[in-house]
C-alpha cells in the first residue's frame, strides 16, 4: 500500500549470464510465500522503484495452486525432484510475457544461494543437484535444470522468425536510428521478424557494425515498420556471425544486441527471449559460421557496452523449444 512500509520480503540482485560481477544482465528476484502476498497493482511499483531491466517474482505452487494453473496439465514432471513455482517478470514500466535472464537469475538463487533453500522445502546437499524447477508463466511452464559443467540449463518456446522486406525508407530510418552511418545499409543481410516475441531481427554482414550502434530509443520508436508489424515490433535485435579476425575471447558463434524502448528498456545487456529467435536463424546458417557447419549447439554473445555475457542455445525443431545455457552470479 502507498505510504505504508511494506512487509518483509527476501529479495535478491543477481548478474545473468556471467560468472562475474558487475557483468551479464542484472535482475532483481524476489521471493513470495504465495501470489497474494504483495498486491497485484504494488508489483509494477515495487518493480519501478528497483528499477532494473526486469523484476521477477517466484512463489511455489502447493498442490491446489498447481492445479488451478493455466498451464497445468497432467503429464507436468511430478518425481521427487521436480518443483513447481509461479513466476512473473516486470520492467520499470510494464509485465513481460517472457524473460530468459530474470527466468535464470530466479534458479540461480533458488538452487545456489543458502539463505533460499528453505523456500524449496527439505533437500539434502545430495538432492539439490538433481533439482528441476518448472516455472509456471504467461508463456507456458519453463523448466531449469543443472548441467555437469556447472552451468544452468533452460527450456524455452522457440521463437521462428520469418523475412521481412523494408522499403528503403524505413531501412534508412532504422539505420539512422541506430546511430549508424547511411552506408551501414549496405552492410544488412537481411531483416526477419517473430510474431511470438514481438522481435525484430536485423542481420549486419559484420560484427564492427553491431559493436557501434548507439541507438536512440525515441527515433527507434518512430521507424516506419510495414504496416503489417508495424503493432509487433516491441524489440530489435541486431546481430552478425562472429569471425576469427572480430578477436573476441572466448570467441563466441555470433554477436548481438538488444534493444526494446517499447517496453522501457533502451538496451538489455543479456537477453534470453532474444535468443530464443537468434537460435533458430543462426542454426540455419551455419554455413557463415567459421567451422561450425555440423554444430549441435551454437554460443551466442550479447555485447552491451560495459557488460555483456554468453548465452549457449540449441534449438530443437520438432519440439518448437530451445535450450539456454548460462551462468549467474549473486550480487546482493
């Protein structure tokens, strides 16, 4: 209530798809007992006043709760090790439908901060690796999982993004746009777009053009998409295939960046949701990818000025999802 302290709440910072501090995709995670704890109109306040690109709220599902869920369904993983929660995503301004590195930071501290252990109930030291959280969301149940290698491992809906064709107007204003010179036009491969995400994918021949952009939101808001997804661009991606000479280390599979003033956020470091449309494309194009034509698995890196981080994905075409991998580090 405004005005009012409110109560007790265990909240966490914690840096996504990093194993550094100060790097990757800050998001705040907050613990509840249950989804009424806080007020449904104090969430978006909560989420303004920590004012980071997301806030995630995590809350577990008892047996009732699990079962009145919109995504419940009776084939749900019910072993012993298999845990069902309730998770929103909110920017300063607005509820998201899906969010990879809150969805991230939100296992992470679940599964590797002590002092959030007993909001999971009893586990020994023994059981906590065997742990699979499935959190129940706006976008169906998404399912985090421990990788031997230490990471942690997400399954996510597939985005497929398809071909678009812009008119040399709003190819020129995008350009502009993303405070790039007018010859970086020749520089497009080609420009896609996902319906599910509401993402707009433009692909650069090379890695430099990505690495310069500095957009302005306001002109990004005003580009002159084609009437037909003029409504659905809620984000651009820019990317570029990585090659040995960009001499990034680790040397990922390709580069991009995020950015979705449409939502409140001019750039996001780290971007899951993004990946799940740069998976499918990239994996399809492997062929200008140095090396990696028979991949399984690809590495993304999202280059955000002063942060950044890696994201591995591998899409799988049959299920319509994507496995995201990462790393996540508390910060507070």
């Amino acid at each position: 209530q405004r005005g009012k302290r409110m109560n007790s709440l265990k909240l966490f910072y914690v840096d996504a798809f990093t194993k550094e501090t100060f790097r990757g995709n800050p998001a705040a995670v907050c613990l509840l007992e249950d989804s009424k704890q806080v007020k449904e109109e104090q969430l978006q306040l909560m989420a303004r006043e920590i004012n980071l690109s997301e806030t995630a709220f995590v809350w577990t599902l008892d047996e009732a709760a699990l079962q009145s869920s919109p995504s419940f369904s009776p084939s749900l993983p019910r072993g012993p090790h298999d845990i069902h929660l309730g998770l929103r995503w909110f920017t300063p301004v607005v509820e998201v439908r899906l969010c990879g590195h809150a969805t991230l930071a939100s296992a992470h501290t679940l599964l590797r901060e002590v002092s959030a252990r007993p909001f999971l109930g009893s586990f020994s030291d023994e059981d906590m690796p065997l742990l699979r959280l499935h959190f129940h969301t706006l976008s169906g149940v998404l399912s985090v999982g421990q990788t031997g290698e230490g990471e942690l491992e997400m399954d996510f809906p597939l985005g497929r993004p398809s071909q678009v064709v812009l008119s040399d107007e709003s190819v020129g204003a995008l350009v502009e746009a993303l405070g790039l010179p007018p010859s970086a036009s020749s520089d497009i491969i080609e420009v896609q777009h996902c319906p599910s995400t509401r993402k707009l994918l433009v692909v650069f021949s090379k890695v430099s053009d990505v690495l310069h952009v500095k957009p302005s939101p306001s002109s990004l808001l005003q580009v002159p998409f084609p009437p037909e997804i003029a409504s659905e661009v809620k984000g651009v991606i820019v990317s570029a295939a990585h090659k040995a000479s960009d001499e990034l280390v680790p040397a990922p599979d390709f580069v991009s960046r995020y950015f979705a003033p449409w939502v409140g956020i001019d750039e996001d470091p780290v971007t899951g949701s993004a990946h799940t449309v740069l998976a499918p494309y990239w994996y399809q194009m492997t062929d200008r990818l140095e090396g990696r034509a028979e991949a399984k698995s690809l590495v993304g890196f999202q280059a955000a000025p002063g942060r950044g981080g890696y994201v591995g994905v591998e899409p799988n075409f049959d299920s319509k999802r994507v496995l995201l991998r990462g790393s996540a580090v508390t910060v507070l």
